[in-house]
C-alpha cells in the first residue's frame, strides 16, 4: 500500500502577506486542487498542515484525508515530514511525498510515479523528473527509508536521504516542467498564470 503524504503546513514566508496554497486557480484553492488531484488515484492521502485554526482547514473540510496538524511547523520542512510519517498506517509499503505548491502536477502525473513503483526491487526511490531527467516531484520513498527521513531535521525535505541511496533511485519522466514548477513568490504565480491557456 502507498500512501500520499501532502506536505501543506509552510508558512508562505515569501509571498508577502498571501497564502500561496490558498490562491485560486479555477476557482479553487491550489491546496484543495492538489489534494483532489491525489485523492483521484484512490489512494490513502494525508495531509499536514498549521495548527489550527487556520484557513487551510476550510479548504479541505469535506474530504477524505487524514489531517496531520503540525503546531511548530515553522521549524522547517521537515518538521512537516516527520509529523506525516509518523501518522502513516502501519501496513504502508512506501509512501508518496508530494508537495501542495506544484499546480502543474496532474492525476495521471501522481498515476505514473506511483505506477512505477515495486517495492520487491532493489529500488528504494522513485522520482518524478523532467523528460532530460533533472529530479524534481513527486518522490515515492520505501518504508524501508522512513526511518532516515524520520531523522531529518530543517529544511531540505528529503534531499539527503535521496542523495544516500540514489544508486536505488530511479526517475520517472513526466511532461514539461511539471516536476519542477512550484510557487513560492507572487512574481512566480504571475508568470505562470501568464502562461496558462485559457479552455
């Protein structure tokens, strides 16, 4: 079983007063977005988030994902992850890390990495990536490495453990950029809706 892991409990520190998961896109929160997105490959999906109160809350009031409230969330990324991991059913396989700020990633994206996986390889990793291979998200990590990300600490989401076994990581390609674009600044949200074509 491969759970998803939606890291959502960063503080938006660079976008200047707004809430870059809460910013609409087709009339929606990119938060709720992304997370509908995984709740699409029928997955178990949790999502981590501010301690409440929070508006982020609201976004996903109805629907089916387990809530992982982090209270000290400022304290990096991987106070996130930890707190994620350590909510994941016992009987998990491997679990997905994808982040809620990526609103180029699709269902049929989330799909094909998690398809890619079989945790009977010698394979520990598997990463979304651009079609020339440059890693990016989502990355399904084995239950054999959440110990390891268990004892990160700050900032660097997984990175060190990924750096540790990437002679069992295996990247898979998806379209364009859609591994690598996330938003983090009102300029970058600008130049994507800029990019975007209307239906």
């Amino acid at each position: 079983m491969i759970a998803i892991l939606v890291l959502a409990a960063g503080n938006s520190s660079r976008m200047r007063g707004r809430d870059k998961l809460m910013e609409q896109i087709d009339g929606i929160p990119l938060l709720r977005r992304t997370v509908l997105r995984a709740l699409n490959t029928e997955s178990e999906v949790l999502v981590t988030l501010p301690a409440a109160p929070h508006p982020r809350y609201d976004a996903l009031a109805d629907l089916p994902v387990r809530i992982v409230s982090v209270p000290n969330a400022s304290q990096g990324m991987n106070t996130s992850l930890r707190a994620g991991l350590a909510a994941l059913p016992k009987r998990t396989q491997a679990v997905m890390i994808l982040l809620a700020d990526m609103p180029d990633i699709t269902t049929d994206d989330i799909k094909t990495v998690l398809q890619s996986v079989d945790a009977t390889s010698d394979t520990l990793i598997w990463r979304g990536a651009t079609p020339d291979g440059d890693g990016g998200h989502p990355i399904v990590f084995h239950a054999r490495l959440v110990a390891e990300l268990m004892a990160l600490s700050g900032d660097a989401g997984g990175s060190a453990v990924v750096k540790a076994h990437r002679a069992h990581l295996r990247t898979i390609p998806l379209p364009g950029d859609h591994a690598r674009t996330d938003l983090d600044t009102p300029e970058a949200w600008a130049a994507w809706r800029a990019r975007q074509t209307p239906i």
